[in-house]
C-alpha cells in the first residue's frame, strides 16, 4: 500500500501456509492479494537428460511452476494441487506432481515457467533446447492464454544462461514476458 501496489502475490513452495492470513492483511490495507504456489512439477524424461544431483533411479528431477489463481475454481484447485502433491506421491521423493496431475486441475489458474528455478530456463541453459520446446508445447495445452514465460535477474547462473532464449521463445510462440523478483 506503501508503494502504491493494487494487487500482489504470495507464492508459498507446495503450500498455501500464509495464504489466508496474508489475504486477510492485505485486504484489510486495500490491496488485492494474489494467491499461489510454486509447485514441484516432475520434469518429463528426455533420453538425454540429465538426472539432478542427489537423485538416482526412480527418483524425478523436480522443478518449480509457479501458480496462481484467478479465480474461486482456480483457488480450489491450486489446493488439490498442493495437497496432491504431497500426498500423491511416493514418501521417499520430494513433494511434486506430474504434468498429467497438473493438466487435471489446471482450470482458473495462471502458470510462470518460475525464472532460473523452473524447468524450462534449466533445460535451455543446459542446452537442451528440444526438450525445453516439447516442454513449453505441454504447458502451452494445459495453460491455453494462462501461459507467462518468467524471467528474473538476480545474478543465478540459470537465469543468465537462460534469458535469450527465454525471451525468443516467447516472442515466437506469442506467449508474454513477465518480469518476478523474490520478495527477501
């Protein structure tokens, strides 16, 4: 309200744990509060990609999507979506879902690919950019005009090596720039 903000967001990891007392705050200070999540999403396998450190076998690379909903059914599926992530999941593996889970509760909720923690920037500044497309394609069919390609410049290694091909992508496939920073 300081600032002059009308609306802003919170984005708790595979949780809405300060969601209702942050929208209650908020609108107690006249600002329309965002709700949504970064959700661990499973990265679908590729023959040549590489496995995350510190995971072998059966265990998924996971990286962040970042959620948010626009409307009551968004907000009700962002909570599924929360809660199947950790309860859908084998116990032994971090909290995430799939793309098919994802597709499932999709409705009323806006995606950003998550800067230098999402797949798709990983993907590109690991060069492998076919599987970045094929990535971009599936999220392109869940979040049809709900789809945001992020980035973020905060000096990640990630997001440097990522950033111009972020923004081709966008600018080729007509899908819009948003620009995020960690609120620290």
């Amino acid at each position: 309200r300081e600032r002059g903000f009308p609306a802003i967001a919170i984005a708790d990891r595979n949780g809405l744990y300060g969601a209702p007392e942050y929208a209650y705050a908020a609108r107690g200070a006249g600002v329309q509060p965002i709700i949504g999540a970064l959700v661990g999403i499973a990265r679908p396998e590729a023959e040549d990609a590489p496995r995350r450190p510190g995971f072998s076998g059966d265990q998924p690379q996971v990286d962040w999507l970042a959620l948010y909903a626009q409307s009551e059914a968004g907000y009700i599926n962002l909570c599924r979506i929360v809660s199947a992530a950790h309860m859908d999941r084998p116990l032994d593996q971090p909290a995430h879902l799939t793309l098919d889970q994802l597709a499932d509760h999709a409705e009323g909720l806006l995606a950003l690919t998550a800067a230098g923690e999402g797949a798709l920037a990983r993907l590109l500044a690991d060069g492998q950019h076919g599987h970045a497309v094929a990535l971009l394609a599936r999220l392109e069919t869940i979040f049809p005009d709900r789809l945001y390609i992020e980035i973020a410049r905060r000096g990640d290694a990630v997001e440097i090596a990522a950033e111009s091909a972020l923004i081709e992508l966008a600018y080729a496939r007509s899908l819009p720039l948003v620009a995020t920073n960690p609120a620290s």
